[in-house]
C-alpha cells in the first residue's frame, strides 16, 4: 500500500524536500498523490477573439517591432513591443525580464501567456516562450506548496510516482459501484487529475476522488462507532435498574418524555456490546445536566468511574456544586478538577481518582492531561461539544480506557454538518421543553433608547429578579472585550447607584471568577455585567433578564446561546439586544431573534448567513479536512457515500467477496475495521 512508502522513495526527494513536503502533510507516496492541484493553468493557445477582458490567455503570433527597454527604480523594468496576434496588432508587455530585449527580433514566432486588456488591445505576460508552445500540455497542474518546493518539482515528483507505483496499480473501489456511478478507474482518475487533458476528464476524475474520499471517511465513522468492548472492558456495564428508577422518581421534578427517551437510549449503549458513541442534542434550558447526571449515576452505581468535561471554569465550578448536591444522598464522591485546583490539593485529587475513591471528577480540559489516571474509567461526557474541537474529542477517546462517551452540546447542527463533523455517533435529541417554560421575550433597542431599556431592568429588579449585561465583543481582543465590560459597569453604576452590580471577564483570576458567580448566584449582586465568559451552561434561574449590548457583533448561535442564559425558571424572562444594526445582515439578524427561539431554525439561518466555516467558531471547525470533497458544494455525495457505506458493513459480500478484497485490504492497512466484521 502506497500509504506505507515514505515519499524518500521517489527519486529526488531528500531530506530537505521531505521537510517541506511534511509541512503540506505529505509523508508517504499515497499523501503525495493525493495532493491535487488546487487549479489548472489554462495553456491552450487560443484566438485572440475568444478573450475576454481581463482574461488570462494564451496565443501565438510573430513580434512586430523592435522590443523597447526602460528601467525605473533599481531593479524594476518595463519591456515592450508590438506583435500580430491573428492578424491583429497588439501591444505586448513583460516586466522585469530585461534579458528579453537581447533575444527576441522582429519576426520572431512567439507564444504568450498573459492577461489580456481589450480596451488598450494589450497583453501583459507572465510567460513568454520564443517559438511555438511545445507543451503537449494545454492544462498545467498548479500545486500549493511551501518552503523552497517548487511547482515544477511538484509536478516532477507527480509523474515519477505515478509512473513507478500507479500506473500499474489496481482499483479498490469495486468495478459495480463504478459502473453504477459510471466513475472513472482510480488509475485514470489519478493521471486525469495530475496530467489533465481536458476539462471534460477533470470533471470526471474530481467526482471519482471526491466520492472515493467521501466513502473511505463514511468507512471510517461507521468502523469509529462501533467499537466493540474488548479485554477488561469486555464488559456491557450491568445497568442497577431499581437504582436507577429510584434516583429518577426522587428528582424534584418530572422528566419531560424526551429526556425519557434519551435517557432510554443511552441505557441501551451502556449495556450493549459496542461503546457508547453519542452525541446528545438539545437546545439551550431543554435539561441535557440532568441527563447527564442519571448516565453518570448508572455507571457509578455499575461500580466504575465517571467523567464530565467541559469548556470553562466557571461551568465546571457550577455542574460540581449541583452534582455535590444531587449526588448527597447516594454515596457518590465527586471532585473538581481545574486548573484552580493546585499543588497539593492536585496531588490528591489525582491519587484519589487513581485509586478508585474518586467517582465522578468533573473539570475542564485540564482533565485530559496526561498526568490523569483514572482506577476504571467508564464514562466520560463533554458538556457543550462544539466548544471543543475534534482533536480534543479523540485524546480522550484514546485515553486507552477506552470509556463510553457521551457528547452534549445545545448548538443544533444542520444536517449536512451533523452527518461530517459527528458522522462517527449516534444522535439523540431533546426536542421538548421542560414544562411551564415561557418563550424568552426578545425586544431589538438602539442605543439612543437605552433609558428605556433600563428603566425595564428596574422594573424587573423591583420584582426581585437578576439582570445580565453582556458587553460588545471585540474579535481578535481580550483586552478590548475587557475594557468594554469596566466601562458599562461604570455606567451602570452611575445608574443604578442603590443596586450591587457585578463585573466577570476573563482577565480576573479563577478565585475571582469564583467569588463574582457566587454572589451573583446568591443575590448578592442584582446586576452581573459580562463579557461572553457567560454564554456557556450558566444556569441561574432567578435571572430573567439579559441585555446584550452591541448584538450585531455575535452571530445568531452565540446571541441563541447568550440569551439562553434566561428563561431557565417558570417566570416570564426578557433578551434586549441593544444594536444599532447598519447592514442588511445585521438588521436581517436582529429580526430573526426576536421572531424565533427556536435553535434548530436560527442555526440554518446561521449557516446560510455565514457559510460552515463559521458554523463551530473559527478556530475549531470540527469538521474533518478533505483533500478534494467540499461538503457543501458535495453534499449529495456525502449523502451517497453515507448511505453506501452503511449499506456495506451490513451486507455480506462487502466481508466475503472478491470484488471488495481491496477496498477491504485498504482499510485494514489505514487501521480501519482491524480485519474484524462489524455486525
Ligand atoms: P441545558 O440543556 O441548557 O444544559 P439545563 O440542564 O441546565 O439545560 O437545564 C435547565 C434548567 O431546567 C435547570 O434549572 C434544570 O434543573 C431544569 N430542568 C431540567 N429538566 C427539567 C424538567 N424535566 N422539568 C423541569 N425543570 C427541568
Ligand atoms: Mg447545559
């Protein structure tokens, strides 16, 4: 398999080039190949009729007069002359290339490649060749590269590869499913993409790649969600069921039907022969803790470990104190681990939860450090997912416990997303509401109304209720984020000089952040003024009112986020988004969040609005990279090739037959599947 050949084989490539090429992610010959152009000079000369302006073109023709020199600055020249293109006469420009004015004569039979400007009928060329083209190429790959790799070397290291290892190479993807999607081989796929002929081939040849590529990933998550128990873990956890009921009739409150089922759900994969692979979906205050809380219970109870991950301090802080409490009467020792937790105090932790006496640790990334041992772990869960990104999710699955995982995350996922970034799980969600729940008000004020939206803020305070103020975002700067969240607190209390009012950002100190969520928490402050660090989990339920200055600098999922910070209780609860929305987008946004409270709706919106790109957050996509897929241009074929490849590790001749030999042996040597059926 070309996956296990170092790209050092191919003649040429020494140490160094390996170091660029590892750069691009290119180790072995496969990597290699499977680094497409990312576009195809176009160098069929053509007339110069076909050219539109602007255009880059390639034509031949004779040069008409004496080229002309003129230097300006040091290095920097300007060479022109005229030429007949297709009985025209144009006027042709090269810049610094000096040596020009030596070589070229009047008469001179030239190819150029350059852009055309059919206002001042002039080329100016990037490439000029003296003769006709000799290329039998009319496209030319171009290649991203890096460091000192060139484009031609690129293009080298392509055909001596090819040659040697594909050119004889046989096609894994079986001869039926090409046929039925009449796709090119991989072979002939291969060298239309890397030495194409004609637009025509490349268009085959990309649907070919793409559907391959999309395949082996869908493969890949249906071979990643069924990981069956194996050695010590060989175990299905033996749910105390009685325990369980118990524990859920003495809750304070009823579970809505659809915490029923997904609680059913998750019990099902708890005691089933494959670990657990879930993600739980459910929108802002629909009660995913709770469940949360009943699988960590089973688990425990069926005498292992469990674990809750989330994104900040703050919400770690906050599930540790509730599940201290829910967990009071049943025996069950829970413990905090972030990096508050020091020194000392660490140090026991740590001990404690590698000796068993630990049953639940809860805490934030700092719980995949690897200094972290656990006795047995069995259960791990991540609050709020999409906070984390993909990398994150896989150390801890290959923490080597090997645990049941569960993902929790309240961003409603459209589907094409849901189906690349979390094709690995399975989905459950909470599609009802807690009873008694109220629709969060949401009013849209510009700033010059401010007075009014405080004097509605009194109003709520005056029935003892909280407030939040959200401060505007900054991208790209704490320090700015920060500042704006001094200032409104400032203002604020100016304003409201008979309230206490409370400041939370980043910059304070965990104990700080501490100190401020509890007295916010406790009422003894009746206004927090924040920055963003709110907008994941907090749940404070005497909070009905959330103001967010500068809202159109959030997309739709963070405000979604942000306000569902309230409503969490029975009473009525209120969002004021203060947004002196200029564009189109930003009223378009405005408008929506004030019709809908709906998650599922906003984050299509969201995805129309910004791209998927944006969807996760920037920095974490969570989506996997695909060398020549795209998932939103290709998601018909991210459709197909789901629906092929569940259909083949449940039918026979994708374990038995000849025809898959070698997309089986493929998979086996990119360690998918481990030449064990999946049933
Ligand atoms: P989220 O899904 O956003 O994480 P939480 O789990 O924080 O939501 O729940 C929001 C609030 O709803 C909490 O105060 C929780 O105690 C309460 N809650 C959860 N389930 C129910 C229920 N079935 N009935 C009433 N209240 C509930
Ligand atoms: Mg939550």
């Amino acid at each position: 398999m070309l996956d296990a050949i170092p790209v050092t084989e191919i003649k040429g490539v020494g140490q160094e080039t390996a170091k660029d090429l590892a750069d691009l992610n290119i180790h072995s010959v496969e990597d290699l190949l499977l680094h497409f152009p990312y576009r195809y000079d176009d160098n069929q000369v053509r007339p110069l009729t076909d050219a539109r302006h602007e255009e880059k073109i390639t034509v031949e023709g004779k040069v008409h007069s004496e080229p002309s020199l003129r230097y300006f600055g040091k290095k920097k020249s300007r060479l022109s002359f005229r030429a007949f293109i297709d009985e025209w006469l144009i006027q042709v420009v090269a810049f610094n290339r000096p040596y020009l004015k030596k070589q070229l004569d009047v008469g001179d039979v030239v190819t150029l490649t350059g852009k055309w400007d059919q206002y001042k009928a002039s080329i100016t060329v990037s490439d000029i060749i003296k003769g006709r083209q000799k290329s039998d190429r009319p496209f030319e790959p171009v290649y991203s590269v890096k460091g000192k790799l060139s484009v031609k070397q690129m293009r080298m290291f392509m055909t001596r590869a090819f040659d040697k290892w594909v050119a004889t190479s046989t096609d894994f993807i079986p001869e039926s499913i090409r046929e039925s999607y009449k796709l090119p081989e991989r072979r002939q796929a291969m060298q239309w993409l890397h030495f194409p002929d004609d637009q025509h081939h490349l268009k085959h040849a990309r649907r070919r790649m793409v559907y391959e590529e999309l395949l082996l990933f869908q493969l890949k998550m249906q071979a990643l969600k069924k990981v069956k128990r194996t050695g010590d873990m060989n175990r299905s956890i033996t749910i105390p069921g009685d325990d369980v009921r118990h524990f859920i009739r003495d809750l304070s409150f009823e579970l809505t039907g659809a915490q029923n089922r997904v609680v059913q759900e998750i019990m099902r994969d708890l005691s089933g022969h494959y670990h657990m692979n879930r993600l739980l979906q459910g929108d802002v205050g629909s009660g995913k803790t709770i469940v949360a809380a009943i699988a960590l219970y089973a688990v425990i109870k069926a005498g292992y470990q469990g674990a809750l991950m989330v994104p900040t301090e703050i919400l770690a802080e906050q599930h540790a104190e509730s599940f201290d409490e829910l967990f009071a009467d049943y025996d069950i020792t829970v413990a905090l681990l972030t990096s508050t937790v020091k020194g000392k105090r660490r140090a026991t932790v740590l001990q404690q939860l590698q000796q068993g006496n630990i049953d639940l640790v809860i805490g934030t990334h700092a719980l995949i450090q690897e200094d972290v041992d656990f006795h047995n772990l069995g259960l791990v869960i991540t609050d709020e997912q999409h906070r984390f990104g993909v990398g994150q999710r896989r150390v801890l699955r290959d923490k080597g416990e090997n645990p049941d995982v569960l993902y929790m995350t309240a961003t409603p996922i459209p589907r094409t997303l849901a189906i690349s970034a979390f094709g690995d799980m399975d989905v459950s969600t909470i599609d009802e509401m807690p009873e008694g729940r109220k629709k969060v008000k949401t009013y849209w004020a510009r700033h010059e109304q401010i007075e009014r939206v405080l004097s509605f803020v009194e109003d709520e305070l005056k029935q003892g209720r909280q407030a939040y103020v959200v401060c505007p975002l900054i991208e790209e700067s704490e320090q700015l984020d920060v500042q704006n969240a001094i200032d409104v607190h400032a203002m604020l209390q100016q304003h409201f000089h008979h309230r206490q009012i409370g400041l939370m950002h980043g910059r304070l100190t965990n104990e700080e952040k501490e100190s401020v969520m509890d007295a916010f928490k406790d009422k003894h402050t009746d206004i927090l003024v924040s920055t963003t660090v709110v907008e994941v989990g907090v749940n404070i339920p005497n909070a009905t009112m959330m103001v967010i200055y500068d809202a159109q600098r959030f997309g739709l999922a963070q405000l979604h986020q942000l306000r569902g910070r309230v409503g969490r209780g029975s009473e009525q609860s209120y969002c004021l988004l203060i947004a002196d929305a200029k564009s189109e987008v930003a009223q378009e946004r405005m408008r929506i969040m004030t019709e809908t409270t709906d998650g599922f709706e906003l984050s299509e919106y969201d995805l129309k609005l910004r791209g998927p790109g944006d969807f996760f957050g920037q920095k974490q996509s969570g989506l996997p990279d695909f060398k020549i897929a795209d998932i939103v241009h290709d998601h018909k074929a991210l459709e197909v090739a789901r629906k092929d490849a569940e259909q083949m590790i449940h039918s026979d001749s994708f374990w038995q037959d000849k025809a898959y030999q070698g997309l089986r042996e493929y998979l086996n040597s990119i360690g998918v599947f481990d030449h064990q059926r999946l049933d």
